[in-house]
C-alpha cells in the first residue's frame, strides 16, 4: 500500500483546497461542532454542497452512466478530508449510504427518481434504523410494516435519527417477516418526511446538538418505494454501515484536535518551567503522536480496500472499516483525555471563553467523542464483527509476494479465551501492516 498520493491526487487536492479557501464562511466551516459539524442541516450548508455537485465531486466515484466519475476513492477520501479539516458538511450519507445502495440493489425508479437529485445536492435523507430496544443491534428492530393493496403500512419508533427535523426523505428499515430470523425479516423503505402520520420529536443532547425520536402511526409507503428485495434489508445495511464507519470518522478532525494539544505543550509552562521539558509529558504526547499515526494509515488501508473490492479486485472492506472505527473513536477519547489532563483546570471552559486552553476545544472533544464510540455501531459492535472476521487466510494479510508465516504462528490452535481461535503475532501484524 502506498502511502504518498499521486501527482494527479496531490493535484486534486490543492483544486479542492482553493475552492474551499473561495467559499470560505463560519457559518459553513465550524470545527467547534466536532463530529456534527458533518451534517447539511442549514441553507448555507447545503448551497455549499450544491457547488460541489456542480463541480462534479458528489459522484467520483459512481458509474459513468449514473452521472458519476468512476474514480478511483481515494479522490473521494482526499475531498472528505478537506471538508472535515475545516469542519464543514460531508459527503457520505446521500451520495455513499443511500446512493451506492440504489446502484447496487435499487430499483429502475428509485434510481431515476433519487439519483438525480442526489449528484445535484437536491435532497437530504435521514437514515433510521435505530430504536429503543435495537441500537447497535439494527438486526433487532421492531418497527412494523404490514403488507396492504399497493403497498405496505408503517407503525412504530425510530430514535437518534439525527437529520429528521430537515430532512426530506427517510431511509428506513422495518420488519416485513416477523417470523424470519431477525437477519432476514428486514426491508429497507424510502418515506417522505412530511407523509401523514410521521411524527418527529426533538432530543438535545449534551453537545448541544439536536437527534430525534420519529413515530409511525398507519404510515401508507407504495411499493415502488421498497428498496431491493424484501427481507433483504439487513444485508444493504451492513454493506452500507462499512461505509458510514469510514466516511463519518474521518482522521482530519483528530489529528486538529492532537495539532492544539501540541501547540499548547510547546508554549505553557507549569511551576515556572516549559511543559514541553516535563518527561512524562513528552512520553505520552509521543505515545499519542505513534498512535495518531496508526490510525491515520488504518485509514489509508481502508481506501486502499474499498478500491479493490470496487475493483473487483476483493471483498468488502467490513473487517478493516470496524477495526478503524473501533481504533480511532476509542484513540479520540484517550487524546480527550489526554488534553484535559495536559491542559489543566482551564480545559473545563467552553468554546468562546478567552482563556480557555486549546480555543476551548478541549472541553468540547471530551463532551463529542464519547458519542464518536456509539455512532455507526458501538465499540463492542466493532469488536464482535472483527472477531467474526478472523483467523484470516496469511496470504490475505500478507500478500501473496511475503510468503507464508511458520507454522508456529497461525491462527489454527483451538483458544480458551475466544472459544474459536488463539492468533498469535499474526492477527496484531495484519492490522498494522499491509
């Protein structure tokens, strides 16, 4: 895997550059939101993703006879980046979650009736597969869908669907079998936000942004608006989930929040002496930049495998995209931790007071990344599907040009810890390599 772009990458990523120094706006751009500063929730922000449309940068990557590019994600990942360093909204939801799932298993009048308007920023979804008794555990849902002449009626809750109260269309699942496995009795819906009989009530949450709970009452949805093949809805939600844990969890953010970090060790002194000189402050801001660096090329890898498998060139990247999800999101929080504790007593003050460490940051990363580790599945989430995911064929891991491990060192020898498999070396060099 190469870790350098391209003279042709590089020069994408100054042209997206210049156009974000063009539109700049602190209405668009605002860091001090974290993670939601993601989300197209206001005007502003949507005529900005008009512009990216119009530059041909919402479709890269979709086929050519769709309105896309097909290039090559990394163009893809270079444009996310940049939004996120600047905190602005994020391609991902339309064009990745609900775009690439329409391609793949949509029908003929989804695809003309949605896409369109997605390349041309002309729509928002909301995504709704969470409930009160199936949060990471989407397979659990219980909203209820009926079938009836020409169509299916909707009863039930959806919770923390953050994009309800702007949305247009809701991209929803429900349980059309109950009597299946609760893998295979799920549909995927499109339903339009202001149908009769959607009712969405508003929760503030501690970083002071808005998510939603959305009740169904006999909500009518024709068939045409039933994505794929009924029952199958789990699937196009697990394939579409690998690409939420990537494009919502971009690095950009984390490796700002580390930059501040460092600036204010570099210029603070505590007891009269420069903190930057304290050992143990120099020992963890070392450990924090090495695992800043990790996850940056965990990243990497994921880009790398989403092309080949579009490629056709490989399977689904669903091992590595929750092996980043789960290392980044739980890094963010030591960093936040790590920046409080390294900042002092002034880290409590928020973001605008004028002493506060770190522009405030400090106190608004603490509050957010407890929320990165639950968002697109929850850390133990994470952890369940990558330990589905392994043992991993050597040559997989290693590629067929390094040959294969001694025997000693494969994953073949049963555990009594996992019950399966005890790897050992192997599985912790496949993740930090290739």
């Amino acid at each position: 895997m190469n870790f350098d772009f391209s003279p042709e990458q590089e020069a994408f990523r100054a042209e997206v550059e210049a156009f974000l120094d063009a539109n700049d706006d602190p209405e668009v751009f605002d860091p001090t939101r974290e993670n939601m500063a993601q989300i197209v929730d206001t005007p502003k922000r949507r005529a900005l993703m008009k512009k990216l449309g119009e530059q041909g940068w919402l479709g890269i990557t979709w086929p050519r006879e769709y309105g896309g590019q097909e290039g090559d994600g990394v163009y893809e990942y270079i444009l996310n980046e940049a939004l996120a360093a600047r905190g602005g909204p994020q391609i991902g939801k339309g064009v990745g979650i609900i775009g690439k799932t329409l391609i793949a298993h949509g029908s003929e009048f989804l695809k003309e009736e949605f896409l369109p308007k997605i390349l041309a920023n002309e729509v928002e979804f909301a995504v709704g597969y969470s409930e009160p008794e199936a949060g990471s555990d989407a397979a659990a849902m219980k909203l209820k869908a009926t079938e009836t002449e020409g169509g299916w009626i909707l009863n039930g809750q959806k919770t923390w669907t953050t994009s309800a109260h702007f949305a247009e269309w809701y991209w929803v699942g429900a349980r059309t079998d109950p009597d299946a496995p609760k893998h295979f009795g799920i549909t995927l819906f499109l339903v339009p936000m202001d149908h009769p009989g959607i009712t969405v009530q508003g929760i503030w949450t501690m970083g002071d942004e808005r998510t939603n709970d959305v009740f169904f009452d006999d909500v009518f949805v024709p068939e045409e608006y039933v994505v794929g093949q009924l029952n199958h809805g789990f699937q196009y939600i697990s394939q579409a989930l690998d690409l939420e844990r990537f494009t919502m969890f971009t690095f950009s953010p984390v490796k700002q929040r580390l930059d501040l970090l460092l600036d204010h060790v570099r210029t603070t002194t505590r007891d009269g002496q420069p903190l930057r000189e304290d050992p143990r402050v120099r020992s963890r801001i070392a450990r924090l930049a090495t695992t800043a660096a990790v996850a940056h090329g965990m990243g990497l890898r994921v880009v790398d495998a989403s092309m080949k498998a579009e490629a056709g060139g490989g399977a689904p990247p669903t091992i590595e995209a929750s092996e980043y999800k789960l290392f980044t999101t739980e890094f963010s929080k030591v960093l936040a931790d790590a920046s409080m504790d390294l900042g002092g007593p002034g880290t409590q003050l928020r973001v605008g007071t004028v002493e506060a460490p770190m522009v405030g940051r400090a106190e608004s990363t603490y509050r957010y990344t407890v929320l990165d580790t639950i968002g697109g599945g929850t850390s133990e989430v994470q952890k369940n599907i990558i330990s589905r995911g392994w043992p991993r064929p050597p040559e997989e891991l290693l590629g067929p040009d390094r040959g294969r491990p001694p025997p000693s060192r494969r994953c073949d020898r049963p555990g009594p810890r996992l019950g399966r498999t005890r790897c050992t070396g192997l599985a912790v060099a496949g993740r930090l390599g290739s």
